[in-house]
C-alpha cells in the first residue's frame, strides 16, 4: 500500500500513478492523511496560541459563537458536510482546468459571497447537465510543474479565506499567516489529492479533518454535557483520555510520515 509520505513526495512526478491505487487503499490513505493533517493542526494552533499570548491578541474566532448558538445537528451538518462541499467547489474543483469546474467554482463563490443560494443552484443545474454529458470538458491542460504552482495558490487563497474567521486582527495583521497556517497546509495537502484520486476523494479527507477537529471544541462547549444526558465526572475524564489517545496518535503518526520521507530521500541518495 502506498504510503501518504510517498503522495506528499511524489505527487507531481511522472512516476508517480495513482490509477494503480484500488479503493480500500485509496480510503486508508484518505485516512492516514486526515489523522496527519490533525497532528499538524496540534502542532501549529500550540505554537499559534504561544505567539497569540505574547502578543495580546485576544480575537474569537467565529466558529466558537457557531457552536454555541446552535444546536449539536445543525453544527456537525455545517462542518462535515456544506463546509467542505462549498469550499472544495471553490478551491478544489477548478484545479482540474475544465471550465464546468471553474463555472460551478465561480457560481458556488458568488453564493457564499451575496448569500442568493438559491438563484446559484438554478444556475448550476444546467451546468451540471453539460458536465455530465461532456460538454463542459474542454479547458486548459496543465503540466505536473504548473499543477504544483496552481496547488500552491489554491492553498494560500484557501488560508487567506478563512482568516476572515478570526475577530479583531486590524492590528494583528503580522499573525493573519500564523492563525491560518494549519488551513495552509490543508489546502495544499487537499490539492494534491483533488489532482490524484479526484474531487470527491477531496470532499471526503476534507469532510474527516473537520470532523476529527470540531471533536473537542464540541466537547469543550458542552461542559455540562447535557447532550450525553449526563454530568458525571467520569464522563469528562473519559472524553479527556479518548482525546489525548487520538492526539498522541496524531503526533505520532506525523512524525513517522516524516521519518518515512526523510528515509526515503536517504536511499534514493544512494545513502
């Protein structure tokens, strides 16, 4: 099975073909990759946090209010499923060069932008047609190396985009790349798999990483746990040691992947 340090690596190399990946596989990696991103959204929101201290910044970000004015379902809707279909139509989709991509990315944009949901869908149901009888096919064809450099630039706009999260940063300007540097590396890391195994493959790893990390913000807000229907103590010291195991496991499992690149250069050195 491939492992997820081989696809950081050699994703826009020629050698690299992800066709001669089978499903199973292609889910453990989607998989082993939302489990990475999560050990470097660890890292970075901690470093984050220490800078945000010594700084004085002391903005809310905006997905803590969403939590705490509505209701479990509605909350876990958002995250897992509109947030990720939106946002890889926005980013994801149009990696691919095709125009029916850009369309429905421009479309799905505009919607977020003026809130006319419903005047963007009727719009795009007849771009969906042309795309399902191949008639929006045509586009731009890119290079591996171009691909690289669009992947890139979908990232950073990816990152700027959810900045606006974040409350207060007039004067914090200087920390805009440090609060969203965890979203940097999503959106590189989506890219890549947007270009390789396809768009919903990106939905689904986009899908996980905010399930796996809206876990313990939603835990955190519901102290009193009233949705488990209970207050017990035990409870929490269960839900503490479930979230430092899956945390533990996340660093881990960072760190491997890691090691796993570096020895993989070492013997491609001829080391």
């Amino acid at each position: 099975m491939l492992n997820p340090a081989v696809l950081l690596r050699d994703w826009n190399k020629n050698q690299f073909e992800a066709s001669q990946i089978n499903l199973k596989n292609r889910l453990i990696i989607i998989l082993r990759l939302a489990i990475f991103c999560l050990s470097i959204a660890t890292i970075l929101i901690y470093l984050g946090g220490i800078l945000q201290t010594l700084a004085g910044y002391q903005g809310q970000h905006a997905i803590e209010s969403f939590f705490e004015d509505n209701s479990l379902v509605l909350v876990m809707f958002f995250v897992v499923i509109v947030a990720p279909v939106s946002e890889e139509l926005i980013f994801r989709l149009p990696l691919d060069g095709k125009l029916g991509s850009l369309i429905l990315g421009v479309l799905t944009a505009l919607a977020l932008i003026s809130g006319l949901l419903l005047p963007a869908i009727i719009l795009a149901i007849p771009v969906l047609i042309l795309i399902a009888k191949r008639r929006l096919d045509y586009g731009l064809r890119f290079s591996r190396s171009q691909q690289f450099w669009l992947v890139i630039f979908s990232a950073i706009g990816f990152g700027f985009f959810h900045g606006y999260n974040f409350e207060n940063l007039d004067q914090y300007w200087w920390l805009w790349p440090v609060l969203v540097s965890p979203q940097l590396i999503y959106g590189y890391i989506l890219g890549i798999v947007r270009l390789r195994f396809g768009f919903f493959y990106s939905i689904g790893l986009h899908a996980l990483i905010n399930l796996f990390a809206s876990l313990p913000v939603i835990l955190l807000q519901n102290n009193d746990l009233n949705t488990f229907d209970t207050g017990s103590n035990y409870w929490s010291g269960a839900v503490l040691i479930i979230g430092l195991v899956i945390w533990g496991y996340s660093v881990w499992n960072f760190f491997n992947i890691v090691l796993r690149l570096r020895e993989n250069k070492f013997k491609q050195s001829g080391g």
